[in-house]
C-alpha cells in the first residue's frame, strides 16, 4: 500500500446533532451554503477533501502553514455569515504525519489523531499537535495555549497539542516560510550585503542564541555605515533552513556579497570563523578565524565590520567605525544575559511562558549592569508584553516601570534604537504626541535602517501625520530589504495607498496579509466602499467588527490622525456601508 506526508485538516460542526432534531431542513441548508465557502477555501490554500461524512470534512494539504492559515480563514469567514437566525459553528484540527493511500481515501493514525484533536477544540476553535506547532510557530501572526500532553479517545498515547488563539506579544521576529521572495529585484546595488544567521557548531543547542544575537548586532552595525545596503534579519535568516546557493540568494535578495559564519562557543572560550561570498561568481573574497571570549566579542565585531567594509567598498577610517559600533557593556554578562532574553522575547507571541523568561533575563542584565542601556530598553518592552498575557498578574505599577525602564535607557545610551522606537511607541499610545514619537521613530532608523519593524511603525505614523507619500517612500525601502514582506509591511503599504486615494492599490496590499487584522479589515472595508462594490464593503466589515469584536466609532479612536478631514471622511466611508 502507497505511503505519503502530508498535513491533515479535520472538522466538524458543533452541535450538528441537536441542530438537526431543531430543523433538518434548515439544517441541511445552512451546511450546504457553509461547505460551498468552506470547500472553496480549502481549494484557495492548496488543500484536498478526501473524505466527508455527514457535517465533518476532511483535508489533505502538503504545507501545515497552508493548512492553518486555511483553518484560521475558515473561522473567519464563517463567523461573518452568522447572525441571529442562522447560526452555525465549527471545531478543527491539525496534525501531521505519514498516511497510507487507498483508492481516493486517506488512512493511519495520522488522520485518527487529526479527528481526535478537532473534537478537543473548543467552539470555532482550532487545535493542533505539538508536530504542527513545531513547523509553524514563528511564521504565522497568532499566539498558542500550551494544552500539555492529554489522553484522546482510542489513541494509544498521549498526545501534546496547543490551541490557536489570538495572537499576543510582540510580531517583530515572525520567520519567512514562501521559497522565494514577492519582490523581484532587478540590480543589486554596488554594496549590497546579506549577513546570514551564524551557524552554532556548539553541542549544546542551547547556545543558538548567542548566535542569533551576534549576528543581529553584526547587521545593526554594518547598516550604519551608509554605503552598505544592509538586508534585513527577517530576510536573510529566513534561508536558515533552506539550501540554497549563494548565486541563489544573491539573485533573490538582490545583494552581492554574502557574509556567512560559524560559532562554537565553550564556555567563555568563542571561535567565529566567517567568510565574505561574491554572489556573482561565487567566489569567497574573505574568510578568517577568530579566537576569542565573550569579553571581548565587542572588539571582533568591530575588527570584523572593518575587514568587511574595506572589502567592498574600500578603506574605512578608524573615527567612523566608532560611530557604527554598538556600544559596549561594563560588564559582558550581562550582554550575554539580555541575548538569552532576546531568544525568548522573539518568542513572545508564541507561547505565554516565553515572556516570563525573556522578562527575567532583562531584569537580571539591569541588575548585574545596571548601566547597560539595552537591558532597560529591552526590560520596558517586555514588560508590555507581560502585561498583555498575564494582566491579572502584573502589579499596579508596571506601567510607570516600563516607563522608567526606557527613560533609563535612552539616559545612557541616546544611540540605543530600541529605546528610540519604544519611546516612539510610549508617545503615541499613551500620550497621542504625535510629534515626539515621530522623533523617536526617525532617530531609531537613522541609527538602524535595516530594521523593517522600526520603518514600518515609522511609515504608520507618517500616515497620521498625513505624509502620504514620504510613507509610501520609507515602506518601499522596508520592500527593497525585506523583499519577503511582512505583513506589517502590506499593512503600511496599504495605508499608505488608502491616504492617496489609490484604492485598487491599497486592497491588493491588504490581501496579501496572510492573518488579516484589525486594520486591514476595516481599511478593505473602507477601500472597496470608495471603489462602490458594495457586496465586499459589507464582507469586511462584517468581518471586522464581528471577529475583531469592535465597533467602528472604536477602530477609529485608534487611528490617531491629525487631520480632522481625513478621519471624518474615513468615518463617514465606513458609516455608509
């Protein structure tokens, strides 16, 4: 008998039975209107019914990442379609693994457990085995409750799951899972350059963080220099498991050199062997060993940016470098300690137990170093994000805290980035001072232009400033290093064209959203009434204020604007829907 991998979606109606002895007749009706979207659906995300029985369906997809998105949208689209009279809900799950083939059909424990875990999923629930949450946590924007390991009916062995929920915690580091990049570019700049996440040769896998650290600060430093076109971490750490030659990532970049590097840390001992690749001819122009310990990691990265730079775009002056440098801690542990939370704060919107962890290691930085500016700053995020999945855990005060911990921040490091964009964010939020938030965010890119988190956000607030198009300008600068696209990028983009009154333009951004938001849902709202299409104005915003379980007089109190016109027009777009 054949055998094959795939992704196994399975669902079911709650309730279908009790539904049934109310009205079959009406019953029957609403499934068939509801599997006529459902089946479409899953044909739109690359899926395959191969089998239905009654009110279940089940799904084959070759991708978990297609086969959750394609559950996610499932919920969603049913959700607008329900309303006092008709009414009908839906439970799903996931799981992956080997099945064997027979004729049109799919067997094996694989889709058993599949079936099992749907029908532990709550109401319009999704729930999905520890194999699936281990392939797409990280590259989708939505958060996961920890169920452990429970017992399913007639399956030998406990089985670990997790519930999808709303996503919560911070989205900034979500990985790339398409092949290729959306954007094509066409000639790569004279100095172009991708540093790829540095490769632990450590046993102990626990030291992967200390790699991905190393190499996001080696970014931020080479982006200074501006002569560099430095791709952003999002991109290039998305090749980390993909391979794939350097021709090849050079051409999907759009970068000529590749800098590329192994660490194998053993204790405080560190040896960093790196090399510089030409993506043209594949050619290494530069490679060499470093032999050294966490004291004085700061004086490689240094010594390695300059033999990087001179070799691409010529001699550098000593006075320069110190300006690119990322600034130095007294005491190195608690380098070492903030690059631990970071691997977990990276995390933050996976799983709640990640913040916790990511929090205390901020705290302990701040308290071996009570000088080191990043461990504040990073210390005051945090704390938010805490705040969001514990808010019945945090104290009173917490607020103040982060506040504190910023402003302690940029005391001691006015170059800090992140204190920059966070204060930004601070202004914003919780103080609507559009202007000094403004401040913030252009002093965090000019420090740190590879960062498409900072432009994004920056691009935002452009947009309520009402500067159109110098957003739209700085979100194709977000394109050209992330080529990828994040959806935060589409979510600006989309802004950007709504505000220009392009709304062909700005529904084309917003699709390409894979997990639609509270503002791309309102904005294709908005957008598809100024285009007169009725039928899909009413669509998405039905959407959001039924999923996103908020009004329209709320969605624009969150849409700080500081043109009265504009946020009058947009209110009156979305009334007269």
């Amino acid at each position: 008998m054949d055998r094959k991998l795939c992704t196994i979606l399975a669902m079911d109606v709650v309730g279908f039975s009790k539904m049934m002895s109310n009205d079959e007749v009406k019953t029957l009706e609403i499934l068939k209107n509801r599997r006529s979207v459902i089946d479409t659906l899953i044909e739109e995300y690359n899926g395959k019914i191969f089998n239905t029985a009654g009110d279940s369906v089940f799904a084959e997809f070759l991708s978990p990442v297609k086969a959750a998105e394609c559950a996610i949208q499932i919920h969603s689209k049913n959700q607008t379609l329900n309303n006092e009279d008709v009414n009908m809900s839906f439970r799903i799950g996931i799981n992956i693994g080997d099945v064997m083939i027979s004729e049109n059909n799919l067997f094996g424990d694989t889709v058993n457990i599949a079936a099992r875990l749907e029908a532990t999923a709550s109401t319009n629930g999704i729930c999905i085995s520890k194999n699936v949450f281990d392939m797409i946590n990280m590259k989708m924007k939505i958060s996961y409750e920890d169920a452990g390991e429970i017992e399913l009916k007639n399956i030998g062995r406990p089985i670990h799951c997790y519930h999808i929920i709303e996503c919560k915690g911070t989205t900034r580091w979500f990985q790339h899972d398409e092949d290729k990049p959306e954007i094509k570019i066409e000639k790569p700049e004279a100095g172009s350059l991708a540093v790829m996440l540095f490769k632990s040769l450590s046993s102990d896998e626990e030291q992967a963080y200390f790699c991905e650290g190393f190499s996001e600060d080696l970014i931020s430093s080479f982006s200074r220099y501006k002569k560099l076109v430095v791709i952003s971490s999002n991109a290039s750490f998305s090749y980390r498991d993909k391979n794939k030659k350097p021709s090849e990532i050079g051409k999907e970049l759009g970068v000529r050199y590749i800098l590329e590097g192994k660490v194998r840390k053993l204790g405080s001992k560190i040896r960093i062997t790196c090399s510089l690749t030409s993506t043209e001819n594949e050619n290494t122009l530069w490679s060499n060993n470093f032999d050294t310990n966490i004291d004085e990691i700061f004086d490689i990265q240094d010594e390695l940016v300059e033999k990087i730079v001179t070799n691409i775009i010529g001699n550098v002056e000593k006075d320069h470098l110190k300006l690119i440098s990322n600034s130095k801690p007294e005491n190195m542990e608690a380098y070492d300690l903030v690059l631990k939370g970071l691997e977990y704060h990276r995390k933050s919107s996976v799983c709640a137990e990640n913040n916790k962890k990511a929090l205390e290691y901020f705290t302990k930085a701040t308290e071996v170093d009570p000088k080191f500016a990043r461990a504040h700053s990073w210390k005051g995020c945090s704390l938010a994000n805490n705040a969001e999945w514990f808010p019945n855990e945090m104290p009173k005060n917490w607020l103040d805290e982060a506040f504190s911990s910023v402003k302690k921040a940029l005391e001691l490091d006015a170059d800090d980035p992140e204190s920059h964009r966070i204060m930004g964010a601070v202004k914003l939020l919780f103080e609507n001072d559009l202007d000094t938030a403004l401040f913030h965010h252009k002093k965090a890119i000019d420090i740190c232009p590879s960062d498409t988190y900072h432009i994004s956000r920056y691009t935002i607030l452009l947009c309520y400033m009402g500067e159109f198009e110098n957003a739209l300008e700085e979100i194709k600068k977000a394109m050209r290093i992330d080529p990828f696209c994040t959806d935060l990028i589409h979510e600006a983009a989309g802004i950007c064209y709504y505000g220009l009154k392009m709304y062909e333009e700005a529904i084309l951004e917003f699709k390409k959203i894979k997990v639609d938001t509270r503002n791309s849902l309102f904005y294709l709202a908005a957008s598809f009434n100024k285009l007169k299409n009725k039928e899909k104005s009413n669509e998405y915003l039905n959407k959001a204020t039924q999923n996103g379980k908020i009004s329209i007089n709320k969605f624009l109190s969150s849409q700080p604007f500081k043109d009265s016109i504009f946020i009058k027009d947009l209110e009156t777009n979305l009334n007269n829907i």
